[in-house]
C-alpha cells in the first residue's frame, strides 16, 4: 500500500522523463535509450564493469607504457643506481617512480625520474612540499 502524499511513478514515465531532461540540454539520448522508450522496453542494466569510467586515450598510452619491457628495464636500473627508498624521506616501502617530466615520454632519461615512496608521491600529486623522514614520524 502506498505512502499517503507519494505517487508511484513507473519506469516508462522515468525514462521519458530523462529522454526530455537530456534533450532540454541541448544533447541527443542515447540510441539505446530511445529504442527502449520507442519499443516500450525496460532499458538493460549495464553490468557494474561496463559502468567504471572509461580511460581516456592519454590513460591508456600511460598504462600501456607502465607495463611497457622499455619502462620495467628503466625502472629496474633506477633502482639498481639509485638504491631501492624514497629520495625524499628514505623510506623503503611501497615505492614508485615518479616521472618530473613528461618532454621525453616514452624515452625517459634518468633524470626525468625520481623514486618516491607512497606517501611523498601522493604529496607530490597534491602539490604539497616533501616532508622529511624525522617530520613524517611525528605527522
């Protein structure tokens, strides 16, 4: 029995409703979306998969070059010049190598890299400035 003051509405008014809400914007629904009010279908529920944000193309090139033989060499030979801590805080867990610049992309110099641990890479990320091991004990 329903709620006294609410009014059930079906999904074919919902859809309608988001068809006109998208047009009203100036943009054009989807064709999937039309053919389901056009055949007076419920619309099909993406599975959760499909419904993650798609990379960009810019993502892909950069994950692709993360697994990349090239990259895992350069990575691996940092490590080996350079010691396995961060530059930062010297810490000697969850490492990464941050790239300073991305001019040489894809043909990385050593001097494009730094290896920063987590925490100090994530700071980099949001511009804040590095702290040093005996501050980040006491942070």
């Amino acid at each position: 029995m329903p709620i006294l003051g609410t009014q059930r509405v079906s999904w074919q008014e919902k859809l309608g409703a988001k068809v006109a809400r998208i047009r009203a914007l100036g943009h054009e629904p989807s064709p999937a979306l039309l053919n389901a009010l056009e055949k007076n279908e419920r619309p099909a529920v993406r599975p959760a998969a499909d419904r993650k944000k798609r990379q960009t193309s810019r993502q892909r090139k950069y994950n692709g070059h993360l697994r990349s033989t090239y990259w895992l060499a350069m990575r691996r030979a940092l490590f080996a010049e350079r010691g396995k801590s961060c530059e930062w805080c010297h810490a000697t867990a969850k490492l990464h190598v941050h790239h300073v610049t991305y001019e040489r992309f894809g043909q990385e110099r050593p001097e494009d890299l730094v290896i920063l641990c987590r925490d100090c890479h994530m700071r980099v990320h949001a511009g804040q400035p590095a702290l040093s091991k005996s501050a980040q004990a006491t942070a």
